[in-house]
C-alpha cells in the first residue's frame, strides 16, 4: 500500500467536503493500480481513501463506491473500524462524489472488497498506533503499555481516555511507517454479522435515491425515443404534447456516439412527471429506423448457431482433440441457446442535473461517478472539475447504473431550459426497450468418453455480440476475458479446444451481474451433467473426477484458481442437501459449481415437476470468497443470486422483432415471485484466504442446477432458456 498522510492541517482537507479540526488521515496509492503515484508534497496530494476522527470522538469514514444493496458501505467501512478498535456506533459514513483522486470508483465486478481490504486494514491500524502514541505522550509512558479498546486508549494501570480527546495531539504527530495487523482471531467486526450502516435509512424512509432528489424550480422529464436501436428522428410534432396541463415544453435530444452517449429522441419537460409522461405518449414522431430495422432476434440466433457449428477462431488447443474424438469409446454433442437480458432494477434510470453556465452538478443513482462525470463534461465542452457528481442510493443496479446515458440525458435538458435544474425519469417501459442488454448467444459442444466413462476430449465454440461492441461498433468476436471462463474451465482434460464464432451486435450489449459467467456456466454444468448421464455415473462423483487432483492452476489471473477450494465447496453442498437421498415421487436434485470472480460457489437445487410444472424447494449453496468481511452481506447476496437466477432461468428472454424490442414491463419480462421463492441455504466457507468477489458469483450455478434436476425429474434436458418457453412454469 502507499504512504499513509496525516493531511489535517493541510488546506485539501476543505476541497473535499470533510470538517476541519480533526485527525483526518489518508492513503495516496492507487488502489487499483500496481504502479503507487507519490506524491511531491502534500498540497498536491490527491488521496483516495480518508478516515477523519473528530474531538468529540465521532469517526467519518468516506465511502468512495455505491450502495444498491450491496452493503459496500457498511463492509469497506467496517475493516478500518476493526483495525482501528472503534465502536461501530460511532461510525458515520460520507459518500464520495465522483472523482479521480478516489480510484476507480466503478461499483461492479464483485471487486470492492478485494481491491480495497488491506489498504483498510492498514488505514485502520495506522489511525490506531497514532492515538496509541498520542495517549503514551499525554501520560508520559512507553506507547508498548497502552492498547486501543472499543474506541478508548487503555493503560496497563487501568486509566482510559476516550479517542475524541486525544486528536489534538494525535494531529500534531508523524505517520508511523510501519503498523502491526490485527490477529485474525481478535477481528471485533471482520467476519461477523454485521447489521448494515444504512438500514435505519431504509425502513424509515429517510434514504434518499435518486427519484427521492428533489431542488427548488425543479422540472421532470420523459423521453421517447426510436423502437429500433439506433434510429434517429426524422420530424417531430409536439401539438398535442403542449395542450397537456402541465407540460412546458418539448425538446429534441441529439444522439451521441458515444458507448455512453444518448440514444437521442424527443423529451418532453413539465412540471410533474405524470404530465411529462402523458405529453410523451402525446408526441407525433417520424422515426428514421437505420439500418438496424432488419434486426430479428429468431433469425439471428438461427444465424450464430450455424456459426458454432462450423470452425472458428481457436483460442485455446491442448492435446489433440481430434485424435480424443477419434478413439472415443462415446461421443456427446449438444447445442444451448440463451437470448438476451435486460438489468430491470427495481429502481429505473433516473437523474437530476443542474446546469448553471459551463458548471454542472448531479444528484444519480450511478455505479460508476467517474465515467458520468466524464460523459457530463465531454457534453458541455467544459472542464471536469465544474462538474459535480453526488451518488445517491441505488434501488439496484446489476450492471445498468455503470452507463450513464441516462444522466447525460438530463443534462442535456437543463442546459436546454436556461439551466433550470431537470429530472430525467425513465419509465419501466424505457428501461426494458432502451437499455444495455446481457448478451444472446449460442454455444456447441462435444466431448468423448473413453471405455471407462471419462472424458478424453472436449470442444467448446460460442458465439456472442461481444461487450466491445459497444466501445468499438464492428467487432463481432468475443473478447479475451469474454473467452476465459470457457478456456480457463477447472477440468482436468488432456484434449480441450475452445473456438469463437461471429456475432455482429445489433443492440447496446453491456455487462449485467455475472456477465459472461451466464452462458458458460450454464452450458459447462448442463454439458458435464449430461456427460455424467451417458458415462452412468453419478453427477457428483463425475464432477468431482472431472475436476481431477488438487492443483492451482497456471492462468494469467493475479489470482489462481485452487481446484481443492471448488472440490471442497460441491462436496460441503452435497452434504448440506443430503445428496443422493431418497425423494418423492416427482422430485429430484441438480447440481451445479463455477469459479468465478475469484470465489468458488456450488448449488444443489431441489426441485418437483408435478403434471409439468416446476417448482423449487430447496437450494443449498457453499461459497468460498476467500476472507469474510460481513457474513450479513454475503448470505444476502446468496440469497439474492438464487432469486436471480430463477428469474433468468424461469423467464428471462429479450426478443426483436423489426430492430425493436418486443418486452416492455413487468408482465412479459417477468421476475420470481414469493410464492415461487425457495428455502434457500448459505454455508459459508471460513478462510482466511484474501477476500474475492461475493455480488455476482452465486449466480451462474443457479439456472443448470436448475436444469439438471428436471432431468433427474423427468428425464428431459432443456438447453435453451427461459424455462417459461417450454411450458414448466
């Protein structure tokens, strides 16, 4: 990590929002960055990490990543507060406005945690040694006689004195260049169930969300914009629009190119959002559709499915395939198919921005500050720090809150008003039709078995609109980490290939929780529990075997995947669910287990078709996420994955017809109800390994586990999704 500083008495301290007059101490290395950036002096530092203790013994800890229920600002905070021995009651947490001097502040890819645990530990331990020594010199005695307890500084004679009333000599000291760690067996907060900083907020309704924002002469928006992706307005007539009761005026917003950038359409601005909302449906608008028009979802999956049959491009080739195939005493071949899908967070885009001039402030509901302010500040041609960027509360994210068209959209409408402050609401319905989508794709596979039921070859070939597509418009290859999960699978295979096919993007794909994790965690698990069936073994044995000796395997990740930690987790969920055990009639189990985001995860699901209806009973899940900061946290996002990923398995398609998005809402793009909600279990591994990803993990195992136990059922395996096309639900 880099050097801590003690910038209390430095005039910084008023530029980034914090009181004067404590102890604030901050940490300048880049935390996601292995190059460290020191500083020549202090006044020019630009610190990423703060903790500032105040003489009344308050702590304010700065949150630099967004809450959407990940419970970050209670995890990340909570690891200083540990090291530091303070009492968790006097902890309050001020969230970051976007900015570089925080680091990446991009809320996704389960990294929060792993990126930033030791940099907060050494925080805490630091800000504990210095009031530990400010205490030795108060009592004129060796600092080794006193310690740190639940927020006081204790001598060995017994006397005490609070934290609060040593920050006036505590900023008068030196950062010590080197800190003890805790113990892992002293953590007060590390690893316990922690209850969130924010639920008080949450029940009482004093959270505010972005919908929640409100400032004074405020106007709100809605927009309508092309049913076919891409598409531009032709001519506009806002007639009716303006009769509306409410409605000020109408303005067409331009579309940027930009992987960012608007779609464009026409907005309607008005005192309320009901009547922005009726004067949109009011607007007559001629569409130029583009090129995109001739955009077809059926056919286009007809299209990527021929192309993984057929050689593509190779991205890994060990062994000799075609020698395995060959010699095979049993060749399995299958195809999957998975359609795109849309984020639907409970809360949609929304966002209020302030124009005043060439300055800009936004209150959003964003994942990734850093890049709105970014888009914010490209749009108005001005300089990034006239731009302000506060995060509220996200009513979820999944990935959509990262791309802020959204509220470069609302900056747009309040430069366009005379610099009135403007709310841009996105209806369901934009959400569903408008966004970044999760992207389709279709995937073949063969594999052999030899005489003793083992798998002696296996070929993987997919294809899928790529993510980069939305960065770079022309690729039409899947991009090396997009591949990894396929070629980096955890089998102990002599003869492996993995291929990528064409697949040109006709809509804005981006990354929603789990990203690629979806469709090759999917297909892997249905395909090894299908080559489990033919090899007539049972699937746990086979995937314990297919996984083969403890090993860590030799990737280009930082960190390497352990294949007794993935053993270890299908085994402990196996145990959990009383695999194998006797089960009624209709009911079977499936299992399902992925490495992902550096975390092993397993599932055994529990299902009954009864007269070819689904239902699930039971799902046990293991996670081994390294480290655990908040056991509250990481059985929530458990919890919440099998949630999420009954939803996707049960009901999650996204369809075009004509280059338009046929879904709209909640009716035709459904979600798991309660009643349809399990028993859902969590074991949680202890380690003591560093921490790895929790959000998004959980999620990939829960579809062909799923999958797996209506096999089990009924003897039918199912390879495309959702499971609502087939009639089970």
């Amino acid at each position: 990590m880099g050097a801590i500083k003690n910038i209390s008495r430095r005039s910084f301290v008023k530029s980034i929002g914090l009181a004067s007059g404590g102890l604030i101490l901050a940490c300048n290395t880049s935390v996601f960055s292995d190059k460290e950036k020191a500083p020549e002096n202090l006044i020019d530092f630009n610190p990423n990490l703060f903790v500032q203790l105040n003489s009344d013994g308050s702590l304010v800890l700065v949150a630099s990543r967004s809450e959407m229920g990940n419970g970050v600002r209670t995890s990340l905070p909570s690891v200083i507060a540990d090291e530091m021995e303070a009492d968790w009651e006097r902890v309050s947490i001020k969230q970051a406005t976007g900015d570089k001097k925080y680091g990446d502040q991009n809320t996704d890819g389960s990294r929060s945690i792993r990126y930033l645990y030791t940099t907060m530990r050494q925080m805490g331990a630091t800000a504990k040694a210095m009031l530990i020594a400010a205490a030795a010199q108060k009592w004129e005695v060796p600092a080794s006689e006193c310690s740190a307890e639940n927020h006081f500084i204790i001598h060995s004679s017994g006397k005490k004195i609070g934290f609060g009333d040593l920050v006036e000599i505590a900023k008068t000291l030196e950062i010590p260049t080197e800190v003890t760690l805790k113990d892992p067996k002293d953590f007060k907060y590390i690893g316990s169930e922690l209850r969130g900083i924010d639920v008080e907020k949450y029940a009482n309704g004093s959270a505010i969300f972005g919908f929640d924002k409100r400032l004074p002469n405020m106007k709100f928006a809605a927009v309508q914009r092309c049913p076919v992706t891409f598409g531009t307005v032709k001519s506009f007539d806002k007639t009716e629009a303006l009769k509306i009761a409410g409605v000020i005026d109408v303005i067409e917003i331009p579309k940027i190119d930009r992987p960012f950038g608007t779609l464009g359409g026409v907005a309607v601005v008005a005192d309320n959002t009901w009547a922005a909302f009726q004067g949109k449906n009011a607007l007559n608008v001629e569409w130029d559709f583009g090129d995109n028009k001739v955009y077809n979802s059926e056919e286009y999956m007809n299209m990527i499915t021929k192309n993984v049959h057929k050689q593509g491009k190779v991205s890994k080739d060990t062994g000799n395939v075609n020698s395995a195939f060959k010699n095979a005493s049993k060749i399995v071949e299958s195809t999957f198919q998975l359609p795109h899908l849309s984020h639907a967070p409970m809360e949609t885009p929304n966002a209020v921005a302030w124009v005043q001039g060439d300055t800009c402030e936004v209150w959003a509901p964003t994942q990734e500050p850093q890049a709105t302010r970014t888009e914010v500040t490209e749009f108005l041609q001005t300089e990034k720090e006239k731009v302000t960027v506060n995060v509220t509360f996200l009513g979820g994210g999944f990935g959509r809150k990262s791309k802020p068209d959204y509220i470069v959209e609302a900056a747009i409408l309040s430069k366009a008003m005379g610099d009135k402050p403007v709310q841009v609401v996105w209806e369901r319905e934009d959400d569903i039709k408008h966004g970044y989508y999760h992207t389709v794709s279709a995937q073949y596979m063969k594999a052999s078995l030899d005489k003793d039921g083992n798998v002696s070859g296996w070929l993987h070939r997919f294809a899928l609109p790529s993510i980069i597509s939305t960065f770079s418009p022309g690729i039409d290859y899947a991009a090396g980490w997009e591949i990894g999960s396929a070629s980096n699978v955890p089998f102990d295979i002599e003869n492996m290939k993995v291929e990528v096919g064409q697949a040109p993007a006709h809509v804005r794909i981006g990354w929603l929780r789990s990203v690629i994790n979806i469709p090759h965690g999917f297909s892997i698990n249905v395909f090894a529990d299908e080559l489990a069936h033919a090899a007539n073994k049972d699937p746990l044995e086979f995937r314990l075997n297919l996984i083969g000796k403890d090993r860590i395997e030799d990737t280009q990740d930082p960190i390497k995947y352990d294949t007794a930690r993935l053993k270890n987790v299908l085994n402990k969920a196996a145990k959990n669910a009383d695999w194998g055990k006797e089960m009624p009639e209709g009911h079977a189990q499936g299992l399902a287990v992925h490495y992902s985001f550096y975390s092993y995860v397993a599932s055994i699901v529990e299902v009954s078709v009864i007269e070819g209806k689904l239902k699930v009973h039971n799902v046990h899940t293991v996670i081994d996420c390294g480290t655990v900061v908040n056991k509250n946290t990481v059985r929530s996002q458990m919890e919440g994955s099998a949630v999420f990923g009954m939803s996707l398995a049960y009901y999650g398609k996204i369809t075009a017809k004509d280059g338009a998005i046929e879904q709209s809402n909640y009716n035709d793009y459904k979600m798991v109800r309660m009643p349809d909600a399990p028993k859902i279990h969590v074991e949680i591994v202890e380690s003591t390994e560093n921490p790895t990803g929790v959000g998004e993990p959980g999620v990939p195992v829960i579809a062909p586990a799923i999958v797996n136990a209506i096999f089990k059922a009924t003897g039918k395996r199912y390879y495309n999704l959702p499971l609502s096309g087939h009639g089970l639900v």
